[in-house]
C-alpha cells in the first residue's frame, strides 16, 4: 500500500469520488459484513493524500492554539473536527474559485484531513493543560517566585510518546466496537454528516463557513486591544509605561455589597473578591457552547465562594501543626485558590469516581470484548485482514510509544521503571474503558481516569508529587488521544473510508501537534505567575484542571492531616456534596436529572475567578435566547459563531503573546 495516493485530476474521478447514496443514517444500522459488500470504498477513492495531510496539519496547528488557550482558562477542551471540516471545505472552495486548485477535495480527502486536524488540534494537548501546567505551579519557590519550566526537549518527548501510545492503543479495540457493537460515538456519527451535509448541500455549508471566519476576525481583535501595549501612559510619579488599549476587566459590581474588611479597616469591594466583567469574549462564546445548566451552577459556585466560604476563610484564624498563625487568604482575589479549591476539587473527584463506577457495566463490557469473538464474526477475517489496522502496527507502535514514556518518566520525572511498566499497563485498560464510555455517551471520563491514576501512585510513590502528576498524565493524555481517533474511524466508517489511511492521516497529525502545543504552552505561560496569579491580581490562566491535580499530589505528599484545619474541613465536606450530587444522579429518574446540581459546574465555579464563570452564564443565556427564539437557526450558527470567536481569541492571544514575551523585549532592551 503506497503511503499516499494521488488526488483526482479529471471531473470523471472526481464523480467517482461522491459520497455515497447511502447516508450515515442508514450505515449505522448495518452489520460488519453489509458494510465490506455496501459501504468501503476500497483503494478506488483518494482518501490519504498530500493535500488532505497538509490542510489537516495547518488547521489542527491553530486550533491547537484554540484548545491550549481555552484549557487554561477552563479546564475543557474542544473537539475540533466539525470546525476543521468546515474550514476546510471552505477554503479549498475558495482556492478552487480562485485558480489555485484544480479539482474538489473528495468527501473521504477531508474526511482523513480532520482526522490530521483532531490529532493535532485536540488529542496532543490533553497533559499540558493538566499535569504540565500542575507541575509548574509547584515549581516556584521564595528565590523564584516564576518557577521554572520543564525543558523543552522533555516536553516535546512526553508530548509525542503519549500521543503516539494513545493513538495504538486505539487500534485492537476499532474492530470490536466500531464494526460488531457498533456503538455510537456521537462526536463521529456528527462528523460524517456534517461531512455528508457539506457535501450535498454546499451553500448552507459556505454559509456557517463565513460565519465562522467572520466571527474569528471579531475575536481576533480583542488581543490586540486587550494585551498588546500600543499606548503610553503616566502614572502619579509622572513615569510612562506603556498599556494596552484597553482595560482587561470592567468593575462593573463595585455598587454591590461585599464582606469583609482589609488588614487597614477598609471594606472589600466586589472587585477585591475577582466580581469583575471580563471585557475577552472568549469565555462568552464558550459558555454559549457549555450550555445554561452548566454555567448556572458555576456562577453559583463562584457566589457561594464569595459572599460563603471566602469571607469566612478570610476571617477565621486557626494554628497550623508548626505553630504559626495564619490567614486562609493572603487576598480576596486568591481566595478561589486557598479556599475554594480544597472545596471545589473534592466535588469534582468524588462525582466523577462515582460517575466511573456508576458505568460498571461499561467496564464489564470492556473486558469482556477482550475475551474472544463469536463463531460467526470469523468468516469476515480474512477480508478484515485486508482492510483493518493490523494488529502488528500496535505491537511495533506500542512498543516505541511504551519504551520513550517508560524512558522519559524514569529519566526526567523519577518514575521507577517497574512503575512506568506499571502505568503503561494501568494505561491501556483504562483507556479501554474511556473508549467504550465514550462510544456509548459521548464522555470520554480523562478526569476520572486521572484521579484513579493519582490515587494508585499517591500510595505507591506518595512523597513524589511529580511522579503522581506524569504517571497521571499518562492515562489521561493517552485515553483522550484514543477516544479521539476511535470518533475519528466511527466518521470514516460511516462513510466507507479505509481505517488504515485514516489511522496514518491521525498518526500524522502528531507532529503539528506536539509542535503547536508545546511551543504555545511557553508562549502563553512564561512562568508560573500567570498561573498561580500576583499578590491582589487573579492570574490570566487559573488553569482549574491543573489545580485539581496539584492539590490530589499535594494531598498525598503532605497527609491529610498535616495540611490547614480549615482546607481539612472543607476537604470532608467538598468529599461528601460530590458525593451526595453523584448518588443523586446516578438514582434519579432521567428526566429528573436535569434539574439536579451539576457537580463538575459547582466545583469549576468554586476554583474559577468569578469573571469567567459570569461571562460563560452570559453566553449561555444568549444561546437560550436565540434557540427559543428561533432553534433551527440556533442549531446552525451558535456553534460556528462561538468557535470561530474562541479560534480568533486563542490564535491572536498566542501571537500577541509571542511578540509581548520575545519581540517587544528585545526591541525595548
């Protein structure tokens, strides 16, 4: 099998190329055996070529840029192969129009071009918004305030060692849950229509295209205005300095009451507790994604924090085991970190291990698609021999991928190597898990696989908070990188493609996003003060991923009872509302659980300054709005709006910060 194929040059291939008559509707219904006679298309249609694989890395190359960015500032990350799909069909139109294409990109051309895009945009950035940036948190000391940064070629080896054992891992499970259960991978089931709907009817596909870029330009503006310093300013010493345009935050509360009062008598504002307007739409635009359930219960969380738990946080003093007396909050505005994480991070681990085993038939299932095949699924082997991965890719790409992650850990993180083999094979059966959960719901539980991870080597290796971290990050990363390729190949199935070309067009995708998110990960985060946040300021990226993970390593390294007895308690009764919330859900009737608490909002918006949590509740209450005010153009245009301003935000954000952190300095200096 040649590695590429050549794209059609003749309108005759070109029609050869056409998607099927046979919707993805229709193929969900078929059997393994309906699909090799009806549906694969065989090596007779260009699917892994030269354009698809360079489009793919371009586009993946931003849009990791998008979820690196909004990661950090929420701890979610966004598929970003609809957005990819679109953008692409997009542009080659343009190009084609234009003179600088010659023929249409095929369906199953741009079906393997998001598969590039997801793998780079999506699936290599899951351990930088969680474990690396944990990592640097705990990395300053009282010489170094900054901390320092992991070096740039361990980071780029742990980055593509994970991302290469999650996309192998992928490959024994295609065949069981994709073609014989035929589970419904949601996230590829929207991916072959949207594909499918570009392809037949192109005028509303070009239509959420414009949207999209349009919105971009809107968002991209903010960066410039906001965190680029084009204007001089004086202060009252009558020194410039320069600024940006405009302001990061309005203090749109300050009429509002707040509690508490300084060291010096004066009262807090509002403002003093992060009660801010956050003049970036970036997390409007996300929480029009999000959804008002989940931005209702965030808000609630950052009010509870602040007019709740802060001010008595604040207020209460208490003894620490060394004898000296403390504050909880050193600031207000830090009070989402020294209060309401030790509250907020319980939340989210209790409900989500309680979610994990609440799906104990998933995992039954897992293991049992292990144990062998039915009789009557071995007369289609032969012809799967032909078509699927085969299984020596894994053998050969599991082993380079276990071996450099094996190696790096022991190396740079001092993980024993008996616990990296360990882990790696803790990996694979969680991931196993993730997938299918994922097949089934559409969840891919990273978080929960992450805890498990902490928890297992929190008691194996407790004193090494680094080693909790990466042998976490191990899972998680691999487990996200899993589920993405495994939506990826539901897509392709959907729509006849070869799972080979497009397991290759997924692998290749690695190098664009090992590059995008290592490089931006430096360039967004200097040091770890954007992080952690300055004495009276909330930090740009509060990273609440990241915080959860630190304060489970930290857990196990200090001891429960060794820490502050106010972070003890809210420890305990974090632990418990996670837990009640969790047993709520999993018992209650299902049209009843909408209604209920969503305890992964309630604890964000107990780790989150409270002007992202508002912003997303703004976006969120915009897109209930439009959807009740008309929800077929709702359904077409919120997410192409929303992810065209993200995109927009987040690639001019890492641009501005290139030329803020290296350009200007050396200007000036």
């Amino acid at each position: 099998m040649a590695l590429f194929q050549p794209a059609p040059q003749t309108q005759a291939e070109v029609d050869a190329s056409r998607p099927l008559d046979i919707g993805p509707e229709q193929v969900l219904e078929m059997d393994e055996a309906a699909w090799y006679e009806k549906v694969y298309r065989g090596e007779s249609v260009p699917q892994l070529t030269v354009r698809a694989v360079l489009m793919g890395s371009g586009l993946g190359f931003l849009l990791a840029f998008t979820n690196l960015y909004i990661g950090l500032k929420t701890g979610w990350g966004l598929g970003v192969a609809i957005t990819a799909c679109i953008l692409s069909y997009a542009i080659w139109t343009f190009a084609q129009k234009v003179g600088l294409a010659k023929t249409p990109m095929t369906i199953l051309e741009n079906n393997c071009m998001q598969s590039t895009a997801s793998s780079a945009g999506y699936a290599t950035g899951g351990t930088m918004v969680s474990a690396i940036a944990a990592l640097l948190m705990l990395s300053p000391t009282p010489d170094n305030p900054g901390g320092a940064h992991l070096p740039w070629p361990v980071l780029t080896a742990w980055t593509f060692f994970l991302a290469i054992l999650g996309t192998v891992i992928a490959i024994p499970m295609k065949r069981n849950l994709i073609n014989r259960e035929r589970l419904k991978f949601p996230s590829g089931v929207a991916a072959a229509t949207t594909l499918h709907s570009l392809y037949s009817e192109g005028a509303g596909a070009l239509a959420k295209a414009k949207a999209l870029m349009l919105s971009a330009l809107v968002g991209a503006s903010f960066p410039l205005l906001l965190e680029l310093p084009l204007r001089t300013v004086v202060d009252d010493k009558g020194e410039a300095s320069k600024a940006p345009l405009l302001p990061a935050e309005t203090h749109l509360f300050d009429w509002l009451p707040a509690r508490g009062f300084s060291a010096n008598g004066e009262a807090f504002k509002p403002s003093d507790w992060t009660m801010v307007l956050d003049n970036n739409p970036v997390m409007i635009a996300a929480g029009a994604i999000v959804g008002l359930r989940v931005a209702v219960w965030m808000l609630l969380g950052s009010l509870l924090l602040i007019y709740g738990v802060g001010p008595m946080a604040w207020e209460a003093e208490w003894t620490s085991p060394a004898g000296a007396t403390i504050r909880a909050a050193t600031a207000p505005s830090k009070a989402w970190k020294e209060i309401g994480l030790w509250l907020g991070v319980p939340i989210l681990v209790t409900s989500g291990l309680l979610s994990f085993a609440a799906q104990w038939r998933t995992i039954l299932r897992a293991i049992q698609g292990l144990m062998g095949k039915k009789a009557a699924e071995q007369k289609h082997d032969a012809l799967a021999a032909k078509v699927e991965v085969p299984t020596t890719w894994f053998g050969i790409g599991g082993s380079f991928a276990a071996a450099g992650v094996i190696a790096v850990g022991a190396i740079s993180f001092d993980i024993p190597v008996h616990y990296g083999v360990l882990g790696v094979g803790m990996t694979f059966f969680l991931s196993m898990v993730a997938c299918r959960a994922t097949g089934e719901s559409d969840i891919t539980p990273v978080g929960a696989m992450g805890k498990l991870m902490q928890l297992t080597y929190g008691v194996l290796i407790p004193q090494s908070t680094t080693a909790n971290l990466m042998t976490a990050s191990m899972t998680a990363s691999s487990a996200g990188a899993a589920a993405d390729l495994l939506n990826d190949l539901k897509s392709g199935y959907l729509l006849g493609a070869d799972p080979r070309r497009q397991f290759l067009a997924q692998f290749m995708g690695i190098f664009a996003g090992t590059l995008a998110t290592v490089s931006g990960f430096y360039l967004l985060v200097p040091d770890a003060t954007y992080l952690n946040g300055v004495e009276g300021l909330a930090p740009k990226f509060p990273a609440p991923a990241a915080q959860a993970w630190k304060a489970v390593a930290e857990v196990f390294k200090m001891g429960i009872e060794n820490m502050h007895p106010m972070h003890q308690q809210a420890i305990v009764v974090g632990g418990v509302i996670g837990a009640i919330i969790g047993l709520m859900e999993m018992f209650a009737p299902a049209n009843f659980r909408r209604f209920l608490p969503s305890a992964t909002a309630l604890g964000l918006g107990l780790i989150l300054p409270f002007q992202y949590p508002f912003s997303m509740l703004l976006g969120a209450i915009v897109a209930a709005i439009w959807t009740k005010a008309s929800a077929k153009q709702a359904e077409d245009y919120i997410v192409p709006l929303s992810s065209g301003i993200i995109a927009g935000v987040s690639i001019m954000g890492v641009l501005v910060a290139f030329l803020n952190n290296l350009i200007l300095p050396a200007i000036r200096g």
